[in-house]
C-alpha cells in the first residue's frame, strides 16, 4: 500500500519538530506536520524560553542595591514591562522563524491546520485536506488547566502572562509547583505584590523536603507570602472591576476576603488529547487523558506513536526531544529504542533556583538505608553585603552500595550546576567518587564535593 507520507507528525513543539527533522534529513523519510498555533510549541511560544527570559529580566530588580553595597554608585529605575514584551516578540518571532525554517531545510511538509486521525492511517487537518501516512506522530502536547470553580476564567494562565498590556500591581497564584513557584519569583523580582496559595502543606510536592523547605523560606525572606493549606472558595470581581484590567475579590477557604489585581491559575497541565479521534481509532488514554504507550511510544494503534506532554510521562522538553530521537531510530533507524526516564536533572528557576536529580531524600528512605550529606550556608557574594540569602548542597547517598542516589542544589544557578554533577550521578558516582575530586575554590557548588560526615543516617 502506498502512503502519501512515510510519517505524519501531528503537533510542531520541540518533540515533534525534531522527530520530523531527523526522519526526513537523517533518514530520508517523506514527512508531514501539522501545527495549528505557532511553531516551537510550549516551550518556545509559551513555556520555557518567555519564562527564562522573565526570569533573567526579573534578576535584575535588585542590582542596583546590590552593586551599590559593593561600592558602586549606580542609579535605579522602575521596570518598562511593555519594553521587555517588545523585545520578547520579536525573539519568539525570531526563534519560530528558525523553527520553521528548520523544518523547511529538512524537507518536511508543513501545514498550519489542526490534525485529527480518521484511521490508523489517515489525517484529516481543519483546512480540509486528508493525507495517508504510514506512521503517524502525535507529539500535541498539553494545555493549562483552570479550577473547576465559578468565575474561573476571570482568572489567567501562564500562557496570559506574556501577553498582559501592563504588569499588574497584586497578583494572587493559586498552586504550588513549578509554573506558580517560578511565576511568583519572577513576577516578585519585577516588582508585583505576590500571594501564593498552596493548597498542600508546602511548595513543590515531590522535591526534597529540605530543598523545598528552605525555597519557600527564601520567598518568603524576599517578600512573597506564601499561605499553605489554603485554596480558593470564591471569585468575582471586585466592586468597581471589570474582572479583566480591574481588580478580582478573593474568598480563602481558610476565610477571609482579600482584593488583586490578578488571579494566576497555576494548577497543572492536561495533555492535548481530546477531540483528536483517538479513542475512535483505538488509542488507549489513560485517566488523565493522556496517551498510553510502551517504552517505544508505540500507542495501541501499532502505526501511532505519541511522545511529550501528550503522554504525560516526564513533562519536560528535553525529555520529548529524547522520546522523538528514540522514536525515529525505532521506526526509520532500524534500532528500536526504548526511552531511558531514569535519573532525568531538572531544575525549578526560582529565586533561588533549585537542580535536582535522583531520589529525595524522603523517597532513599522509603527504599532502604541511606546516609544525607548536606550543608546549608550564606553564599560568600551576598553574606558579604550583609543579605540573608542562603544555599543548599545536598546528597542523598546508599548506606550499602555507596551510590550517590539524589544531588539536590539550592542556589543561584543551581540548573546549571546539576546538569554537570548530574552526569556523575548518571553514571553511578559513589560518595568516594564525589570526595576524590579537588574543590573548585572559592565557589559555592565545591562544597558538593567537602561533604564530610553525614548529618543524618
Ligand atoms: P504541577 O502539577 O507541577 O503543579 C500544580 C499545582 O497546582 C500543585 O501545587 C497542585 O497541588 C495544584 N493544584 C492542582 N489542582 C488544583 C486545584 N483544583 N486547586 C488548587 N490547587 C491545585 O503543574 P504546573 O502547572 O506547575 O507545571 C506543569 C508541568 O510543567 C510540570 O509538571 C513540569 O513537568 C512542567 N514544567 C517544568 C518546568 C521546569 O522544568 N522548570 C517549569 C514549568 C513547568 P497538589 O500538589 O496538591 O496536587
């Protein structure tokens, strides 16, 4: 049977792109892709790449204080958000561009169309069009997720956050992991009044207790008020708001009505499943609505694949470009690949940011006996000027085998730090391992490798 294409790649984010890229230009292949919004997909358009590059603007908030403890004179100003939105479009303007270009080099087919199967072979896009192929991608990723509560879309996603008109005065986030941690930081250090609730007893369920701990303490030194145990009873607008630009009156369930500018829904992603035709092909969809695969992303459906977000495993874009690569050597390399999600590094860009990979120490404890090797201090740049910032280097390590089974970092730029000590770690490193490396003096990350004696066992 002939295909109109060897692959159809349903969904143009980081994962898609990339299996699209390698199996037409590595391999040959002939390759659709359908994208109905812009090309990058989350983390290009409305995820990781905006957040960084709010995170880097928001990191300046406070430079001219600290300089000037250093000895310097320098003068300060307020932030111009609608300045920085400028320059941010005409980046994502930028790396789309590259995106598609890529695809374009590669020789894959594009199409700005939403994508639905009508069978395990068959695509039909919104244009109307239909196309036969003999693998089918689906790489559509997911989509912020509101509380099922009244006047919930009076509320923003973080998807809003980069189109605002203006930043607003008092924002209140509801959630407590990433994209609210990360959100509340940013938009703290750019100068918005910051509410966060959380409606488990601490930030970041799933890290480390300690990290976690000593990140929502250092919000807190910064300024955020962070309620745990708290939720959102009620919304409406506020007398005199319009519940757009104007303000949001707020019901705790703890009690208690507070006023905001804003209301940010940070309370989880859900994968980009329905109305795609995929149970009525026979694609399997977990409880979350997420796509069910094996290890090789292969669904039920043997000529449908799915990779990233969609299938909820780790939702991380390093992660789906991983799964697209495993994928493409698979189906077009003639290697099947499965897909390694152990020990994967991540980082929370907080302020102070948090790197981590392995097990928490909460979670070694649960599987055997462990020895913790931690220190928390005042970093040597800020305790010099008299700031309380402090910083976390932890190890988590396997009383019997040695092995370094967690690394959890608190600290400026504690993402770049764990993608090293993350190779070690990968590689099985033992505590010895860690110890027989010379310190890097005078850094913060060299006390990862002067852990003496275990602080608890
Ligand atoms: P998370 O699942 O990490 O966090 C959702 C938060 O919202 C949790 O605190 C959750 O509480 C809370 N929540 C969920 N439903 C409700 C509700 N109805 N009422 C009140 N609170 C609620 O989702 P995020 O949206 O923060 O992030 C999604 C994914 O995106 C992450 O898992 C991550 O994989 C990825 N991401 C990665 C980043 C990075 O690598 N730096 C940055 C941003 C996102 P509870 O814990 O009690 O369930």
């Amino acid at each position: 049977m002939s295909f109109d294409f060897d692959l159809f790649v349903i969904g143009g984010g980081s994962g898609g792109v990339r299996a699209a890229r390698v199996a037409a230009g590595e391999h040959g292949a002939k390759v659709g892709l359908a994208e109905m919004d812009r090309y990058g997909g989350t983390c290009v358009i409305r995820g990781c790449v905006p957040k960084k590059l709010m995170v880097f603007a928001s990191g300046f908030g406070d430079v001219v204080e600290r300089a000037n403890a250093y000895g310097w004179d320098y003068g300060g100003g307020p932030f111009d958000w609608s300045r920085f939105r400028t320059r941010l479009e005409g980046e994502l303007e930028r790396l789309e561009g590259v995106y598609r270009r890529l695809l374009k080099e590669s020789g894959v087919e594009t199409f700005d169309a939403r994508a639905r199967l009508r069978d395990p072979h068959t695509v039909e896009l919104s244009t109307g069009e239909t196309f036969t192929a003999k693998h089918v991608l689906i790489a559509s990723g997911g989509r912020a997720v509101r509380p099922a509560l009244d006047n919930a879309g009076l509320g923003i996603v973080s998807d809003d956050i980069f189109h605002l008109d203006r930043l607003p005065e008092t924002i209140l986030i509801l959630g407590g992991g990433y994209i609210a941690c990360e959100f509340a930081c940013i938009l703290h250090g750019l100068g918005v009044g910051v509410t966060l609730y959380c409606r488990g007893d601490q930030i970041l369920r799933g890290f480390d207790d300690e990290a976690r701990g000593l990140i929502a303490e250092q919000m807190r030194a910064r300024g955020i008020e962070i309620q745990t145990a708290t939720n959102i009873a009620a919304l409406a607008p506020a007398d005199g708001g319009d519940g757009g630009r104007g303000a949001l009156r707020v019901t705790a369930t703890t009690g208690g009505e507070r006023t905001f500018d804003r209301v940010l829904f940070a309370t989880g992603r859900a994968p980009n499943t329905p109305d795609m035709g995929l149970e009525d092909v026979g694609v399997e969809l977990g409880a979350r609505g997420e796509i069910l695969v094996d290890e090789y992303s292969q669904t039920a459906v043997p000529s449908v694949y799915a990779i990233g977000d969609v299938t909820d495993r780790i939702n991380l874009t390093p992660v789906a470009i991983r799964e697209g690569m495993a994928f493409v050597r698979t189906v077009f390399g003639g290697t099947p690949t499965p897909v390694d999600h152990e020990l994967v590094p991540s980082a929370v860009f907080t302020q102070p940011e948090m790197g981590t990979i392995g097990l928490s120490e909460e979670e070694a404890r649960a599987q055997g006996p462990v020895e913790i090797y931690a220190t928390s201090f005042r970093p040597m740049q800020t305790s010099f000027i008299d700031r309380p910032e402090k910083v976390l280097m932890k190890l988590v390590v396997c009383s019997e085998t040695r092995r370094v089974l967690g690394c959890h970092i608190v600290a400026p730029d504690a993402g770049e730090m764990i993608q090293l000590a993350g190779i070690a770690v990968k590689m099985g490193a033992t505590k010895e391992d860690f110890d027989r490396v010379v310190a890097v003096h005078p850094t913060m990350s060299e006390e990862i490798v002067t852990l003496r004696a275990p602080v608890r066992s």
